[in-house]
C-alpha cells in the first residue's frame, strides 16, 4: 500500500504537468488562430453537394477587422479575375475589409432571372455566399452587423438577390451594372442600404430594363431606376437628393431610411457595361453603412 504522502506527491505532480501541457497547447491554438497571415489565400467547402471555392483578403497588420466584403465577379469570369480587375484589395487595406472573392457554378451565379446554368440546376448560391460570411465572420471576429456585398454585371443581380433574400445578414450592397430579373420577388426581412451605380449606355444589361441576354440565355428585367425606387419604397426612404458630383454623373440620395439606412442610385450618362472604378465609393458607403 502506498503512503498518502507519496500518493498525493505523485498526483499532485502529474495533474502540474497536465495543466502546464494544456495551457501550452492552448496558448499555441490562440497563437494559431489569430495568426492568420495577411496576404491572399484560397478556401473552400462542401455546399449544397457541390465543392465550393473562394479566395480571402487580409489586410496587413489588421487586429479588429472593420467589416467582411463579399465580391462578386461576373458571367464568364472568375475570383480572381474580379479581384484583379476591381482592386479591391486596396480597399479592403484602407478600410480594414477581409475580402471574399467566391467562384461561382459555371462561372456565373443562381441570381433568379433563371438565366444561368446554377439557376436552372437549382443552385443555392444565397446558402453558398451566407455560410461564408458565418465562417469568416467568425473566423475574424467580424461584427456580424458589417457584413457587405457587392458585384458586376451578375455578380451585381446576385448581390441585390442576397439584400432581398438575406438582409438579416447582408447589411448593405453596392451594385454595378446589375439589377434584378422582373419575376423575382423582393422581400427584405429589415432595411438594407443601398448603392446602385449603372450606366445609360451600357449594353448588356441595359440601363432602361427589358429584355436581355447574357451568357446563360435570354432573361427580362428591372430597369435600374425603377429598382432604385423600389429600394427606397421598401426601406421607408425620403424622397431622393439629387447632386451631380463630376460631369456626366448623377447621384440620387435618399439618406434618413428606415433603421438609418440609405439608398444612393448612380446614374452614369453615356457609361457602358463597365466596373466604373466603383471600388472607392462602395468602400466608403460600406464604411458608413453598417448596423
């Protein structure tokens, strides 16, 4: 029979080395995990059946990001390439966004005009681009009330498909050269701000609504003034300021919606079916934009 001396000697050394074992390996675990590098790196995961993928922005010395801006490219192209041709990663530095940069299903996105090859085969794309936005809201700490996207062309049909779909998640979208199809139902579960920036003369997704067609097929829809106005009826806006901040350019503000949102509609005279380095402006309606 042991003595209790010995015992409790023997116990008490081994719990020590325990706890001293743990608390290391729990040390290195929070030193792994705020220790994401800045820089890009690609990500993905199982969806829906389908395997996903997306690159991540993080900017250099972030401690506390200032939101998570989700951007989406257009038909035809790709994460990366929308990465490339927005710069958004500079943004993203100035303000303190992590940035994502998802790839959609034959390049394009379940945008509900019913166009593309995802809309058709019942792709998720909502479900897709919210579990990314839980995963790196949580990853990065990020306030889930400054969660963002925007996007062109149809990246832009499916970033206003996400404020009306999801606007518990997306606090505010800014959209370029993109609208929403005619049938789609546009429901928001709160306000969401919003900024729309489309050109007159753009010529693929045209500025006065109607028939289109784009890469997956023929689809109608929402003439980018007339969506403008349903944002504002649906987040309870004034009636909009208009300015003219450069030549060609003008701007219709409804600031003081319902829950301190706004809704800005840009109006391009003569813009055609471009990105119009809309990468400042939407950084900074973001910035300002959150819950």
């Amino acid at each position: 029979m042991s003595r209790p001396g010995v015992v409790n000697v023997q116990v008490v050394g081994r719990t020590t080395v325990l706890m001293v074992l743990l608390l290391a390996f729990l040390s290195f675990s929070g030193a792994h995990a705020a220790a994401v590098p800045a820089g890009d790196f690609p990500d993905g995961m199982r969806f829906g059946g389908l395997q996903r993928t997306y690159l991540v922005h993080v900017p250099p010395g972030l401690e506390q990001p200032a939101g998570l801006v989700i951007n989406l490219h257009g038909a035809g192209m790709t994460g990366g390439a929308q990465a490339a041709m927005t710069n958004y990663n500079a943004v993203a530095d100035q303000h303190g966004f992590v940035v994502a940069y998802p790839e959609g299903i034959d390049l394009s996105w379940a945008d509900g005009r019913g166009a593309a090859v995802p809309d058709r085969q019942g792709v998720d794309d909502v479900g897709f681009l919210v579990a990314i936005a839980d995963r790196l809201t949580k990853d990065f700490g990020i306030d889930p009330g400054r969660v963002f996207a925007t996007g062109m062309s149809a990246g832009a049909f499916m970033a206003n498909r996400l404020a009306c779909s999801r606007a518990d998640v997306f606090s505010a979208v800014a959209t370029v050269a993109g609208t929403l199809g005619s049938a789609f139902p546009c429901n928001p579960s709160q306000p969401v701000s919003v900024l729309s920036i489309h050109g007159t003369a753009d010529n693929v997704v045209p500025f006065n609504g109607g028939p289109m067609v784009g890469r997956g097929g023929p689809s109608d829809i929402v003439s980018a003034p007339a969506l403008a106005q349903e944002w504002r009826e649906l987040d309870g806006c004034p009636a909009p300021v208009e300015d003219s901040p450069a030549p060609s350019i003008r701007r219709f503000t409804a600031a003081g919606c319902v829950g301190g949102t706004e809704v800005s509609f840009v109006q391009i005279d003569g813009g055609g079916h471009t990105w119009m380095d809309a990468s400042n402006a939407s950084g900074q309606f973001f910035a300002t934009h959150g819950r």
